[in-house]
C-alpha cells in the first residue's frame, strides 16, 4: 500500500497531512508507506500509488492517475482522515 | 548541511505577530512574510511567492478551521529555515470551501524541501487539538503564545 500526500510547494501541508495519514492509518491498523509530494512532482510520486490525499482546491492540479484520489477539508481532524482511509482502502 | 528549527515553544519574539491587521488574504500573508523577513529567515520577495501559491494552486493552504499555513517553495530569497505565526486583528477570508475565516496565519520557509519535517510534525501535535487556534488567535502576549506551543514541542509520534 502506498499512499501520496500532496500540496503545492511539498514543504509545508502536505507534511501535516502525511504525519496524520500515518496516524490515522496506526488507528486502522493498515500498513502503508506514506510520502508527501507536490503537485509538480505527483505524476512520479503517485504513479504507483493506491491513494491521493490532498486538499479539494488541488483536485483538479493532479490529472490523470488510477490512484484514488481522497478530499481532506480538515488537516487536523483525524477523524475525518481515518474515516476517509478507511473507505478508500478498505 | 542540518539546520535546525528551535523547538516551538522558543520561537524568538521576532517570529511571532500578535493582532495584525489585514484587509484581506493577501494582506494576512504579507503580514506572515514581514515576520520572516523580520526573523532574517527571508526576504520580502518570497511573501510575493507565498501569494503566487495561492493565486495558482487556490486557498489550499487553509488547512484547518481559522488557519492558514502559508509557504512556497525553497528558493534564493530563502536565508535558513523559518516558522512564524501571526494572528489577525479581524479574520479574513481566502475563498476556502470550508475553513474560512482565517484569524491564524502560520508562514514557513525553507532551503532544502524536507527541512521542516519536525517542526511541522510538531505542529500536528499542536493543532490536533481543535482548541488551539481559538486560543492563539486570542492571545494577548508572546509568551502566551510560547505556552500554547510548549504542548507541541515534544511530538509524540510513537
């Protein structure tokens, strides 16, 4: 399993949201390699992965991918982030 | 070459901006590069760069209800690694589909793309907690500030 954090510079949210995707990932007990990459950057980062987590202003920078792509309003909100994971990869 | 963010509960007073004001996003973010240039982490220019994020990408970077976190990439205009949080005076609004107003603008920089992997870790300690942002946006002093983020200073990543 490997899961793409994704904003648009790769220094700042997208770290936010991978440390609590691992967090939230530790609640569901899932393994998963977690990255965070930036929109430039997330043809390569995201080629293999099953999951893109990013806010909804940066849906439509991501294109084409067969990854599926989850929507996070809150960075914070673990559980939003958990129950989002748990969907997509369940 | 390691630089190393100072634990956030040390952040020096130059870091920190207690109700500015700002007319609207674009102002806020300033607000956040001025506390930067201000912190010798950056030059005014890369304030210019923060808004281009945004003017390209959308109000991404309001990444929780009342918070903004501002940034762009590393680049010349960037001396070292910098963290610092500005609260406005009254909340303006980025145009985001969930989390405005934002009455908290956190703005970081940094010279090599992995820099901020602690500090920022340290933030989500911090915020995981909904209440912080309320309470930043009303703190009256620096050193309330500082007690906020001594909570996040230890992360707790297991």
């Amino acid at each position: 399993m490997k899961i793409v954090a994704l904003c648009g510079a790769g220094i700042g949210t997208s770290e936010i949201l991978r440390v609590n995707a691992v967090r939230a990932l530790e609640r569901l007990d899932i393994e998963a390699e977690v990255s965070a990459s930036d929109v430039a950057g997330v043809g390569v980062a995201a080629a293999d992965a099953q999951v893109i987590l990013t806010s909804p202003e940066l849906v439509s920078a991501i294109g084409r991918t067969n990854a599926d792509v989850v929507v996070i309003e809150n960075y914070f909100d673990l559980d939003e982030i958990t129950a989002k994971l748990e969907v997509a990869v369940g | 070459m390691t630089y190393q963010m100072p634990p956030l509960d040390q952040l020096p007073d130059a870091a920190i901006a207690l109700h500015r004001g700002a007319p609207d996003w674009r102002a806020a973010v300033r607000r956040a590069a001025e506390a930067l240039t201000a912190s010798g982490a950056a030059d005014a220019s890369y304030g210019e760069r923060m808004i281009a994020m945004i003017e390209e990408y959308g109000p991404y970077i309001v990444i929780a209800p009342g918070l903004a976190m501002a940034h762009a990439r590393p680049g010349p205009d960037v001396h070292g690694p910098g963290l610092v949080i500005v609260t406005l005076d009254e909340p303006v609004s980025f145009g985001h589909a969930y989390n405005d107003p934002v009455s908290v603008v956190i703005g970081i920089a940094a010279t090599e793309a992995d820099q901020h992997v602690a500090s920022v870790a340290a933030l989500a300690n911090l915020f995981n907690d909904e209440s912080v942002i309320p309470a930043l946006a009303a703190a009256r002093d620096t050193d309330e500030v500082r007690r906020l983020l001594a909570a996040a200073s230890h992360p707790d990543l297991g």
